[in-house]
C-alpha cells in the first residue's frame, strides 16, 4: 500500500499586498493635489491680492528671522505667491460680468448724486431751504426755485438775489456731460389782460426762458446742453386751493435728465 505523499503547504506570504497601502497613498495625495490646484483655479482675484499684500507685508517685517539678521525677501525681487492668471469672472460661476452699459449707468448715478449732494450743502449753507428744493426723480434730480426768488409777481426778469444761486448750478451744469431741461410753472390765476404776456402758457415759458440766458450770457454755457418748456397751469404739485399751494406752483424746475434709465 503506496503511502500518501504529504505535500508541504507553504504558508503565504503577506508581504505581496504591501503595495495596495502606497497605492492607495497615491491615490490619496492625486486626489489632493488636484483638489488644490482647482481650487487656485478658482481664486477670487479680491482675496487673491488680498492675500499676497498681507503675506508680503508679513515677510518683509520679517528682519532678523534669519541668520545674519536677513528677512525672508531680503534682497529678493520675488512675490510670496505666484502670478497666477486670475479670471476674476470665474470666482462665481453665477456672477456675471456687467456689460458696458451697466458700467456707464453706475457712473452716472455717482456723477448725479454728487451733484445732488453739493447743491443740497449751498442750500443749506446759505440758508435757501425755503426756496429751493432739490429732488431724486425718476427722470433726474429736480432743482425747484419759487418764483418769487427768482421773479417778482407777473414778470419774468431774474431778479439780482437769485444770480449767486444760479451762478453756482451753472458751474455744476458745465461738469456734466448730460441734458439740462428748464420747465416753467404758474399757478391757476387768470393773467389780467393788457398786460406783457397773454396767458399762463406765455409767461411761464418766458420765465423759463430767462432761466436759459442768463446761463447761455452769463454763465456762458453751451445752449446745446439745454431744453427747455413753459407748462402754465398744467403741472402743479399742489392743489390751487389757497395762496401757500398756488405759491408752490409757481416755480422754474431744472432737471438735470438722465441720460440712461435703469
């Protein structure tokens, strides 16, 4: 009877699944390094130059880190970070550009509420709250002048006290690149006949007239920046129903139009 031959079974070696730990390890610092170099990709140019000021400013304080007591980027002519390509477009996908005339609309809007702002302090300063007003509307800021600040009672000559004031909006106008439009207004009272104009209608177009020569003669502005209107009774911002409304109705209103609407 054959004996049976025993056969040795080699005990397996576990050294040869060693490589799956350094592949995975690998794997791990890939998936890193390209998680990095997206997110760089994806920098806000804001944070980025945020970041590279405050990390220059960092390192060139930084005298005597070093031996010999020389900083970081002591005689180095080079950035901490990398002068990367920065699509500042890119930092929010959802964040689009603004085109050109979103551009020029913004300036615009700083350009009139700065004019807003210095007409509103000369008023103050000079204490004409009472006969002057000054309004954002949808179609420019407004400038109201009462009639009798700028007109006595059925006329339409400037009067000497309103020349400062006018004075100082037309060097305001001569800055702006845009329209000026000067609107006469009366109140309801039937002009009596026989006298210089034949209604509302003349007299608060010759008032706003009078308004655009002493700009055109005095202030010597181009009569191209101008338009101007004489609307009588048919704009008030008052009921006629008492002399303090009927006085606020008769007024010049300059607007300084704008040019782009949102």
């Amino acid at each position: 009877m054959r004996r049976k031959s025993r056969r040795r079974i080699k005990p397996v070696s576990k050294g040869h699944e060693r490589w799956l730990i350094t592949y995975a390890d690998l794997i791990t610092l890939l998936m890193i390094f390209f998680v990095i170099m997206f997110s760089v990709s994806q920098i806000d140019a804001d944070k980025y130059d945020s970041l590279s000021q405050d990390l220059r400013t960092t390192f060139r304080h930084a005298d005597g880190v070093l031996e010999d007591g020389k900083g970081v980027t002591e005689g180095q002519n080079a950035s901490v970070l990398p002068h990367l390509p920065v699509n500042p477009t890119a930092t929010n996908p959802t964040q689009q550009p603004m085109t050109e005339r979103e551009l020029q609309f913004r300036q615009q809007e700083q350009e009139l509420q700065q004019f807003k702002s210095v007409i509103e302090t000369y008023v103050q300063d000079h204490q004409l709250s009472s006969e002057v007003s000054i309004t954002d509307t949808e179609k420019g800021i407004s400038i109201h002048l009462s009639d009798q600040f700028l007109f006595d009672l059925g006329k339409a000559e400037l009067k000497e006290k309103s020349q400062p004031m006018l004075n100082k909006l037309g060097s305001l106008f001569s800055q702006l690149d845009t329209t000026i439009s000067i609107e006469g207004h009366t109140d309801d009272l039937v002009i009596q006949p026989g006298g210089t104009y034949k209604d509302n209608w003349e007299l608060s177009a010759a008032r706003a007239l009078s308004v655009l020569r002493y700009f055109i003669d005095q202030a010597h502005l181009d009569a191209n920046k101008f338009q101007i209107a004489g609307y009588g009774d048919t704009h008030p911002v008052a009921p006629n129903d008492s002399a303090l409304n009927r006085q606020k109705n008769r007024r010049v209103e300059m607007i300084v139009l704008r040019k782009l609407q949102q």
